[in-house]
C-alpha cells in the first residue's frame, strides 16, 4: 500500500502510517530499530531496495531522507516537505517513509526525522555515498546509536579512510570493513588450525580498494608485523599471504566468488568466499549494535603508517634464564669491584 502526501507534516505522515497499518489489518508495530538512509535520487532506488531487503532479518522503519535541490533562488527559499509512505508488501517487513525535502528544509531533516522514529527503538544512519566528514556530528547522525558510512563508493577511497580514523566515534562503522568479514574469519581460523609465529603478510587486490587496505591495517596492528600491500587486477581482494615460521598460509581467489587456502603440510581446499551484495552487508552491520572496537584500532592504524611499512611490535617475553642473567649483571653494576659475585651463586649458598 502507498500513500502520496504532498506538502505534509511530520505529524500527517504519522496519522498516515497509522491509517495505513489499519487498512491492511496490522495495527501493530512489531519493528525493532529505526534506519535512516541519506541519499539522494540517483541512489535512492538501488538504497531503498537494500535496505527493504535487509528489512526481512530486522524488521524496521526505513526513513529515507532525499534532500532536492533547488535551483532557482525563490525555490530555495520555499520550504516544502513532500512523503511516500509505503506499508505491506510494499514496504517489505516493515514501513517505509520516503522524505523529500525542498529547499531550506533541507537544512533541517533531523527536525523532520526525530518525529518519525519508533519509540524506545535503536537508531541506525546509513549513508551509502556522500557521507559527512564526521557522522557522529552530523544533525541526523547525532541521533543514531550506529552510523554506517561506505568509503568505496567516495572519489578518493584512502583519503576517505584518513578522514574517517581522524573522526571515529563509537558507533560509526563502514561496508568497506563489513566486505572483509569473511577474510577476517578465514585467516583467524587457519592460524588456529596451523598456529605459528606470524613474521610476515602480504595483501593483493585492487588499487585504491579501501576494503584491501583495511584489510592490511588489521593484519599490521593484530598481529604487530610488516604487511606489504601490492596491487592486482582484482576484482576487489584477490589474495592474503601470511609467512610464518612453519612456511606460508595462502587463501587466494581469483575469480571473485571461489577461493583456495593452502597451509604448508596439509591439502588445498577450495572455500566459498563471494562477493556480497549490499543489502547482505546491511543486514550484517544491523546484527550488532554497539561499537565495533576492532574496527576502530584498524582504521587508526592509520593507511600513511601502513605504506610507510609502519608495524606494531609486541614486548618479547623473557624467560627465566635470561630474567636470571639480568639480576646477575644488576648485582654485579651495585657490588665492590673486589666482591662482585654472580646473584645466583649468592643466592645458591
């Protein structure tokens, strides 16, 4: 079910929603989080469509803020606020309310939002291109528990991934982290199955590719050794090589779709590892609600510290000889030069 309102209210559009649940029989609001999309009409179809079909794992509002621009002074000075809402299998599993706002309005959607949103409901902000330089102080993203940004689908991919270290705030997240989760776990799990000293990785994909680089960064900064990233036609990530002491871990794919993981003594074994779409990234993100700590140590990792062959290195452990051998030098720095005795033949006596 769709109803055009032209020239409506916040409040209108609620009574509308309502009358609408009424008219196909669900009075009942059985939603469990609120999702902004900020988009504009170019994207907006191809955003909408993600997000209802990630509605069908988190059944939920969708408000979809379009802000047009005007392109006449007097337009730009009118105010005007047109609606679709949409309901039933219109609307997926839940309700959708598509906002267009005119001129000055569009300076103000957070006022034109904050009526819409469910009560006593999480708040997601997705922005699938365009996103603020910092979400956390935007209008409508200072309203949101999570904050989903997309640094792929920016003009230049690395800087974007600078600007989104230098304003992280807990919450804020990005599809191009989403797209390596199943690396991530691949790699994870072959370490634990092969466990051994990691002295090395290399990372390959494609130019510019934020997801390769992020990738890299959480390499560098979980396991503190060089990471070299090389390019490759792709498409996207194509191959992970991790050198450990017991020989390579490889998990390469080269046709988008289907890779091979090969750890030394043991046989090759092909492993499903597509591309996903955007609305399956969505509805990964939607899962989880609270700060994605990993993500954050991996994007402040910092791309320049990574090119520059920058690494975190862990603290050796000392074991009890050489723990031993410090204390005897130590003795013998403090004692008199004609009475200097090892610490452990003094402590043996």
């Amino acid at each position: 079910m769709k109803i055009d309102l032209t020239e409506t209210t916040s409040s209108k559009i609620n009574q509308a929603l309502v009358s609408a649940r009424r008219a196909i029989g669900t009075p009942a609001i059985g939603m469990v989080l609120t999702l902004v999309v900020v988009t504009d009409e170019e994207n907006a179809y191809d955003a909408l469509k993600s997000a209802g079909d990630a509605s069908r794992e988190h059944p939920s509002r969708i408000i979809a803020v379009i802000k047009r621009v005007s392109r006449s002074p007097r337009a730009r000075r009118d105010a005007r606020l047109d609606a679709e809402v949409r309901v039933g299998s219109d609307a997926g599993t839940g309700e959708t309310v598509v906002l267009r706002l005119h001129g000055e309005l569009a300076n103000h959607a957070q006022s034109v939002v904050l009526p819409l949103l469910l009560p006593d409901a999480p708040v997601v902000v997705w922005w699938p291109e365009g996103a603020p330089a910092d979400p956390a102080k935007d209008p409508l993203g200072a309203l949101a528990q999570r904050r989903i940004t997309d640094t792929y689908s920016a003009e230049l991919p690395l800087d974007e991934l600078a600007v989104r270290a230098a304003t992280y705030s807990p919450g804020d997240t990005d599809l191009a982290w989403t797209r390596i989760t199943p690396w991530r776990s691949m790699l994870a799990a072959a370490l634990d199955q092969q466990p051994a000293e990691v002295i090395g990785a290399t990372v390959e994909g494609e130019s510019d590719n934020p997801s390769c680089e992020l990738l890299a960064m959480w390499l560098a900064d979980r396991l503190g050794v060089p990471v070299e990233r090389t390019l490759s036609g792709g498409p996207g990530l194509t191959a992970v090589r991790m050198e450990t002491k017991n020989g390579v871990i490889v998990l390469d794919r080269a046709d988008g779709s289907l890779a091979t993981l090969s750890m030394h003594n043991q046989p090759d074994r092909a492993v499903a590892l597509k591309r996903r779409d955007t609305a399956e990234l969505l509805a990964e993100e939607l899962r989880r609600l609270d700060p994605d700590n990993t993500y954050a140590s991996a994007v402040k990792f910092g791309v320049d510290r990574l090119h520059a062959g920058g690494e975190v290195t862990a603290k050796p452990v000392e074991s009890a000889e050489e723990k031993a051998d410090k204390a005897d030098k130590a003795a013998e720095s403090k004692a008199p030069a004609a009475k200097k005795a090892p610490a452990r033949k003094a402590a043996s006596k």
